[in-house]
C-alpha cells in the first residue's frame, strides 16, 4: 500500500483552491445588482471544484471517487461559462478574463490527467 497523503496535498485541489481566490478577487469588481446571479454562480461553481476534489478524494469506492473528480471537471466548464459570460456582459475586462482562463485551463489538463491515472490505478488493480 502506497503512502497517504491528505487531499490538501494534491496539486489538483491546491490549484483549485488557487482558483477560488482568483474568482474571489474578480467577483470584488462586479455590480451589486448581481449579488444574487452572476456573482452567486461564480462563487459556488468555483467553491464545487476543489470541495469535490476532497469528496472524490474521501470516498470509499472506486467509482464514489470518480463521479465526485467529474462533478469537480463539470464545475470547472460551468465557472468558464459563467466567465465569459460575465465577460460578453461587459462586466470584466479581456486582460481579466484572460488571467482567470489560464488557470481553468491548466486545472483542466492537470484534472484530466488526474481522472486518467485514478482510472488507471483501479485497472491494474490498486
């Protein structure tokens, strides 16, 4: 059995926690008016991301583990939905947008390929 390591420690969930710090700092620049819409989604889309990452991470079964990374990967496209929205809106700048961008897209990647080892790992019998 492999050394444990706790879920902070997973660079998935640090860097979605990274993410929920970016999205905080933006939501600062966004109307009052939208304290119950756009700000609210982001808010919670961003928070689902590393908060399913430490659910997938404590669940007991294989598959209990990969629906919760997948809910986390499906956060993720609804926070980048709701940016570039929050962008066609006019409601934050491109250089904004563009920041917050990179680092979805590089959570992405490092989510993705975390799934495919999780996977792999329970095919080879882990």
């Amino acid at each position: 059995m492999g050394e444990y390591i706790e879920f902070e420690k997973l660079e998935v969930w640090q860097l979605g926690v990274e993410l929920v710090k970016e999205v905080y700092g933006l939501i600062k620049v966004l109307p009052d008016d939208e304290k119950y819409g756009l700000t609210s989604q982001l808010k919670r889309a961003s928070v689902s991301v590393p908060a399913n990452i430490a659910e997938g991470y404590g669940g007991y079964h294989y598959m209990d583990k990969i629906k919760f990374y997948l809910n986390a990967r499906g956060s993720l496209f609804e926070l980048k939905s709701h940016l570039l929205i929050t962008k066609e809106l006019n409601l934050i700048s491109e250089e904004e947008l563009k920041k917050i961008l990179i680092l979805i897209n590089k959570l992405g990647i490092k989510l993705n390929n975390f799934i495919t080892s999780v996977r792999k790992k329970k095919l080879a019998g882990d």
